[in-house]
C-alpha cells in the first residue's frame, strides 16, 4: 500500500469537508488504495471504518490498518449497506462520510478485471466475483434491453444502432473480451468531434449496469443520512452527470431546496423537516494544478453536506 496506484482525487477538499476532530468516527465508502482513509488517519485521531465490495482491495488493505494501532477496520461490502455493516462492528451514529464514486484506477489498470477498453483482458466489470459480467449482458439480453443500457447509462446517442450490431454478431461468435467489443464499436459508431473513443460510452454504460452503481448510490445516500449523527459531514466526489445528479437531487431534496410548484398550483404540505445542510450550493471542482497533474480528476465534482438533527426521511418524502 506504500506505493498506491491510485491517486485519491480531490483529497484535501475532502480532508476539509469533513473537519475531522479527535476521536470522530468516520466511513470511508470506496476504500480503494487507501487514499482518504489514510489521510484521515493522519489528519486527526480519528477511528475509520472502510468498505469495499472488491475483496482484493480489502486484502491490499490489511497491510495499511497494521499502521495505525487499530484505528483503521476494513469491512468488506456494499456503501450501500454502511449502517448494517457498521451495526455489525458495534457503531451507531458517525461524524463524517465520504464516498469517491465510480471506478478506481486500479480497476481501469488491471487488464484481466475487463473495464478498460484500451486493454485485453476478459469483458468481465465486475467489482465483486459474482454475478452476471459485462459479457453475460452483452451476448443474453435482448437488443431493446441492450440499447436501453446503452442509451439511460452511457447516454449514447446511437444506442440502438449498436445494439443492433452486437446483436448480429454474437450470433456467429459471442463476445469474451474488451478488445473485441471496443474494435466492434470502434467499426459500427462514428468518431466523435471532441476526440473521445467510440467506446467510452458504450463501456461506461456496461459497467454501470453489471454493478448497478446508480442504485448503489442512492442505497449510500440514504444509509449515509441514517448513519450521519447531526453535525455530521457527508463528502461526495463524483465523475460523471449521471452519479453527480443523483446526489444533486438526494441533497437538494434532503435540504429543503426542491423546485417549488407553480404559484397557481394549490398549496402542497410542509415536507418533513431538511435532514440536510447544504455547506456549497454549487460542487467543488478539481484545482487546475491537480488537473493537470491527475487527468482522470478533471471531471470530478465535491458535494458537501451537513446532517441536521432531524428525523430520517422515508424512501416516499416522508418521516419515519
């Protein structure tokens, strides 16, 4: 862990965000190589609880928590989870969560996990060992399954027109790996004006779907309000619009800033009291220097928000 190939973005607005204080309790989300958790560690006296769902992360991660005279508990899961998981480990209530959504680069790195499509290596994108792969969606499910994947989470415009063509050509040979698919994509869609590879979208999208990350998120969120002691800080970095608008919305709602209706609409109830803070109305954007130094940050966003000491919303708007 002493050489992390993954470069935690965002770190020390992050660090900020959630002003550690000695002894807090803090979830850090997305493990991956360390970077917040060991931050934090160093930052305060603070105790860590971090989940990963990739069990080879957890086990990277063990050599990590030897430093820290047991300040650091690795809990393998779901963030989704967090207030099982914790409740398991014998903690109620935190002071802080962060969660640095999407893939890691350790992932997009190692060519046999099959999410880079600039590697061979099996079209697998599962951050866990079990259920269907990246490979199981493409040569199953329906095209009009298919081009829905494509289009709700890769938003890609030619959604049907490449389902159409994997369609047709796993009939002759299913697809096993990344490089077989990408050159497919690379044949059938058009090169985009701004540079970006044909299968960008269409690999996003998969990987979305294989580990259901937008639902994750919305299971975080809500755990992460439940687990959150008011007071208590929830830092979230996202990468792309669809992860960012989840949270977007979640805290917007959560803190009382929903669009209001129509002033010649009927006045609706009060909604159940804001369970949120919001600490920046806008997210916190990547420095140029940090840019620079980390490509892969420049599409990151921070959201900030504070737990209040209200009630935890219902799934429907309304109090428990």
């Amino acid at each position: 862990m002493s050489a992390a190939p993954h470069i935690s973005v965002l770190l020390d607005e992050v660090t900020r965000a959630l002003a550690l204080a000695d002894g807090a309790l803090v979830v850090d989300g997305t493990f991956g190589a360390g970077g917040y958790s060991r931050r934090f560690l160093d930052e305060a006296r603070c105790r860590v609880f971090a989940i990963d769902r990739d069990p080879t992360v957890l086990a990277r991660g063990a050599e990590l928590a030897k430093n820290y005279d047991g300040r650091l508990t690795l809990l393998a899961g779901r963030f989704g989870d967090m207030d099982h998981l914790l409740a398991g480990a014998g903690v109620e209530r935190v002071n802080g969560v962060a969660l640095d959504l999407g893939v890691s680069s350790m992932q997009l790195d190692q060519a046999e996990r099959g999410f880079s499509f600039q590697k061979d290596g099996p079209l697998d994108m599962r951050m866990e060992t079990n259920g269907p792969s990246a490979a199981d969606l493409v040569n199953t499910l329906p095209e009009a399954d298919l081009a829905d994947i494509f289009w709700r989470y890769g938003e890609e415009r030619h959604s049907r027109r490449l389902a159409r063509a994997i369609a047709l050509d796993r009939k002759s040979a299913p697809f096993t790996t990344t490089l077989q698919l990408a050159g497919m994509i690379r044949r059938v869609l058009p090169r985009a004006n701004d540079g970006i590879d044909p299968a960008t979208r269409a690999f996003q999208a998969l990987r979305i779907a294989v580990n259901d990350e937008l639902g994750e998120v919305e299971r975080g969120l809500a755990a992460a309000e439940r687990l959150l002691a008011p007071g208590g800080r929830l830092a979230v970095v996202s990468f792309h619009s669809l992860e960012d608008r989840a949270v977007k919305e979640f805290l917007r709602l959560r803190s009382g800033n929903a669009p209001q209706p129509s002033r010649h609409a009927p006045q609706a109830a009060a909604g159940p009291a804001p369970s949120f803070r919001l600490l920046s109305r806008k997210p916190v954007p990547p420095t140029p220097e940090e840019s620079a130094a980390n490509p892969r940050a420049r599409s990151a966003r921070l959201r900030i928000a504070e737990r209040t000491d209200a009630p935890v919303w219902t799934s429907q708007g309304g109090r428990p």
